[in-house]
C-alpha cells in the first residue's frame, strides 16, 4: 500500500473478486454491508496491494452462491436461517469502473492502466479522497458540488473549463440553467475569464427563477454589481422586471448579412431557392444595403428586380413577405442603429466586465438566433484581431471570453455547424481566447465533429438513447456510465466528466438561491479580490525595483 495513504475509517464495503480495466471489477459485499445503501454513481476506494485505486460505482446486483437458492428461495422468515445466508449463500455485487490511481511517488493521480489484485479491499471515499482527486477551492478550482451521500465538496478546475468549449445538457426541467449561473458565478468570482450571455429567457441577469419552486432568485448582476453589465434587446421589459439596463441594443439592417438570414432557414421556413436569391440581391445591392433596399421594394420593383437576377417573382413575394413580418416588426431592428452595440460590449469585456443579453419579450428563435449570430461574428472578428496583434507586436493578449449560447443545437446541427460563427469558435480550441459555453436538452442534435471539441461536459438527467450516445462519445469508460447517466434524480444531480475534472463523478449540485449561498459566493469573491490586488500590488512594487 502507498505510504502515507492509510486512513483512519475505511468504511469497509467489501472486496474485489473480479474483472478487467476495459470492463470493470466485480466486488462482492461484506455480510455487514446493506445492499440498499449502495448507489449508482457512489465514488469508492480500492486499497490494492502498491496503489491505491479511484473509481465509481457503475452498477449493483444481487448474486448467489448457488443456483438452487434463486430456484427454491429458503424461508428467511426464520431470523436465524436469514442470518447464516446473508454474505454467505445469498450476498450483494457491486460493478465498479476504476478512473484514477495514485502510487509511491507519483505527483498525483494519474491515469488508469491496471487493476487491482484478487481481494484487494474496497473501502467508501472521505473527504481527503475526494480533496485529493478534485483539490481543495482555490484561485482556480470552484466548490459546484458533492458527491452522493457525502458532504465532501467537488471542485471544477476554471481554468481548464475554460480553455476549450464546455456544455450543460439535460432534458427540460433538469437544473441547465441552475448549474450555468454556477458556472457563471464562479467565472465571475474567479476572473478566470469574461462571460457574454445570450440570456434568451432572462434567466441570468438582474433575476431568474428556481428549479422546481418557481421563486425568483438572485441573478449575477444582484450580487456582483460593479462587474456585470445589462444589455438588452427590449428596456421595457427588463424595467419591468427592476433590472436597469446599461445598453439597450440596436441592429442595424446594415449589419445583416446573407449568412446571417440563411443561419434562420429552419426558423423562418425558408427553401433553398429563397437562400439563393438573398445571395443574389446582395451582389447587386452590397453587403451593407441590401436589406434596406429589399424591404422597400413595392411589388412592380420586386417583379423588375427578379427579371434582373433571373428569379422567381413568386420566390421574391414570399421572401419579401417574410422578411417583413418576420424580422422588420422586430423592435430593436433599425434602418439605421442609433450607436455601435458591439464596440460597447467589447469595452465592457476588456475592462473585464461580464455582459448579460436580455432578450425580454423577444424569444422567438429567429431574434435569438439573428441576434447571437450578428454580435458573436464581429466580436470574434475583433478577438481574431486583437490575438494576431498580440503575437506581432507582444501586446498584452484580450481577455479570455466565453460566450453562453442556450438552444444550441439551432446554431450547431450538422447542417449548419460549418457555416456558423459558433462553429468555428468551437473548432478553434481557443485559438484566439474565445471559448463557448453550450446549453441544450438534444446534445444529440448537435454535430459529431462539435461534441468532439467540447472539453467538458456537465450532464443532468437524460433519458434518450441518442441524446445519452451524444454526451458519451469519446469518453473512456463510456458504455458504464451510461446507466449511471440514465439513473441520475431528476432534480439536483449531474455528471461532471472530461477536460475540467480529473474523472467523472456524480455530484449533487451546491445549493443556490438562499441567504447563506448569496453570501458565501460574495465572501469568496472578496476575500479572492483582495488577494489578487496584494499581488498586483507586489508586483507593481517589484517592477519597480
């Protein structure tokens, strides 16, 4: 056994009998255990003979030892007749997937590449396990949660969150939008980064509302004042809701451009021919009057205008039509903006400051899209800018952004995940320090190539086999997990695995919403800002020097 690892309660559960690395072990219950107290998803010890081994309980049988007690069942009515089979004739089985191990000399856990010995014992996690594996809350690493049935905290590294695109996934009603405020917070907390939100159902900025009991919550802007900003898309709205906005957005039909209409073809029911005929009306208008133009066509000019680009006058009716009731009746699309609503969130984030976009009583699809699709292109234009301009002339680098996107599977299915802005972010790794955060019920909606790029990802309940498949793909260990995935409460549980956490585990998510919670995320954030200031303050003094 590895020196130093001995541990004063070993919660003794049983011993390993069985199995193999790509498998998994078969351990058989001590009489003493109580087969009803194991649980799927639980995170158990492996005392081996030289490591010590990390894993997850993945499933929990029923065994015998021989057949002809599960065919001619004896009368356990009899106390002592129940008491001389149980661990003997009749006994329980866990199946365990060993994750992590950690031996003499190592740095660390590292990664799995054997099993334990025959017998080696099996032993519940403690706190210091669990510290061990996920660290303790620091400068990086945010307390999200507990593993099930412990009070131990589960911490997720923010800074590898962040380094490539991350995603929530859960059928409706399963905690998404919960679990991404704390994401959020503890981005916020941390400066980890700068968050942009498309916050489509104003869930997250001045306000949102609890999983299940509907009561209204705090959002970030409630307890982080002096470093989140307001955007919105409808100011009646969000004064309504007592947020005070500090932008209100406009766009200009001058900013839409034909990939950003063909990214509202699903929306908007728009056939190929349509697309084609946008593309068109571009080339003879420009980029940057084409709309304007187009909707201020009467019906003799539309007729004259598809003779010109040999189109149908039929197509060019529907379209118009369209775009008129559509997106023209939209209220912040304007001929003409009244400021620049990308250049001041770009200020915001480079002075570090988190934006939230309301969309108030614009939720349809084809505004949230349109609008996401709009700023995201141009900011990610001036990203790519400000990183090329930083390798050039060693500049300090812009802040590392990530951007929360809900309904993600409209900007990422297959069909359109290569033309959009948000695909390409994903592809990028966080080449040019842009990252996504993806929100969404249908990860199998989502494209094969996308999935593959998202680092972590934090699942609640899924009970669709395509979905499940999609959060899975890639993930050793994957086809034991998936009852694990498949048996997670429906409320308040989720499994965090990949590039964010050392392995996967199933927490019961922190609470949020009380007192008590508001507070110990503003202590936090505080306390962690007057460090940083010290060392700002340090090196400042050194420099000097």
């Amino acid at each position: 056994m590895p020196e130093g690892v001995e541990q004063a309660d070993r919660s003794d559960l049983g011993m390993v009998v069985s199995g193999s690395l790509s498998e998994g072990l078969e351990v058989r219950l001590n009489a003493e255990t109580s087969v009803e107290d194991m649980a799927v998803g639980r995170y158990v010890v492996i005392e081996g003979a030289q490591r010590r081994f990390f894993a997850m309980v993945t499933d929990v049988r029923l065994g015998a030892a021989s057949p002809q007690l599960a065919a001619s069942p004896p009368d356990v009515s009899d106390p002592f007749v129940a008491e001389v089979l149980t661990g003997t004739g009749i006994y329980g089985t866990l199946a365990l997937q060993p994750m992590l191990t950690l031996a003499d000399g190592d740095a660390g856990p590292q990664p799995v590449k054997t099993v334990p010995t025959h017998y080696s014992r099996v032993r519940e996690a403690n706190e210091e396990d669990v510290s061990l594996v996920f660290g303790a809350e620091d400068e990086t690493h945010y307390y999200i949660g507990q593993p099930l049935d412990m009070d131990t905290p589960v911490c997720v590294d923010l800074k590898r969150l962040v380094e490539r695109s991350s995603g929530v996934f859960g059928k409706s009603g399963t905690g998404k939008t919960f679990l991404t405020r704390l994401l959020l917070i503890g981005i916020v907390q941390r400066e980890i980064a700068v968050n942009l939100v498309f916050d489509m159902h104003s869930e997250y900025g001045w306000a949102g509302t609890s999983e299940g009991s509907g009561r209204f919550v705090k959002g970030l802007k409630q307890m982080f004042p002096a470093r989140i900003a307001i955007f919105t898309l409808d100011p009646e709205s969000s004064l309504n809701r007592g947020a005070h906005p500090d932008h209100v957005v406009e766009i200009g039909y001058d900013q839409v451009e034909p990939d950003d209409i063909a990214m509202l073809r699903e929306a908007l029911g728009m056939t190929e021919a349509q697309i084609e005929s946008i593309i068109r009306i571009a080339r003879k208008y420009g980029d940057n009057k084409w709309l304007r133009r187009f909707l201020e066509l009467e019906g003799d000019e539309r007729d004259a205008l598809a003779t010109e680009l040999g189109l149908n006058p039929g197509t060019l009716m529907v379209l118009h039509r369209k775009m008129q009731t559509r997106l023209a009746r939209l209220s912040f699309m304007k001929e003409q903006a009244a400021g620049n609503s990308v250049q001041a969130i770009l200020d915001c984030l480079q002075r570090g400051i988190h934006v939230v976009l309301e969309f108030g009583r614009h939720r349809s699809l084809d505004a949230y899209i349109l609008v996401a699709n709009i700023l995201t292109r141009r900011i990610h234009e001036r990203y790519v800018e400000a990183v090329e301009l930083a390798m050039g002339n060693r500049v300090k680098e812009p802040r590392p952004l990530v951007i929360t996107i809900e309904e993600a599977h409209k900007f990422l299915n297959p069909r359109v995940a290569d033309f959009t802005i948000f695909g390409t972010i994903a592809r990028e790794m966080r080449k040019f320090n842009v990252t996504l955060l993806v929100v969404d019920q249908r990860p199998s909606s989502i494209a094969d190539e996308i999935m593959s790029q998202i680092g972590t990802r934090i699942t609640c309940l899924l009970d669709n086999e395509h979905d499940i498949n999609a959060v899975l793909t890639g993930i050793s260990g994957a086809q034991s997990l998936r009852g694990v995935l498949a048996r997670l409460d429906s409320k308040q549980q989720a499994l965090l695995l990949g590039h964010a956490v050392p392995m996967p585990v199933v927490i019961r998510t922190r609470d949020y919403g009380t007192p008590e919670s508001y507070a110990a995320f503003q202590q936090f954030a505080e306390a962690a800002g007057l460090h940083r200031q010290a060392l700002r303050s340090l090196r400042d003094l050194y420099d000097e020097r």
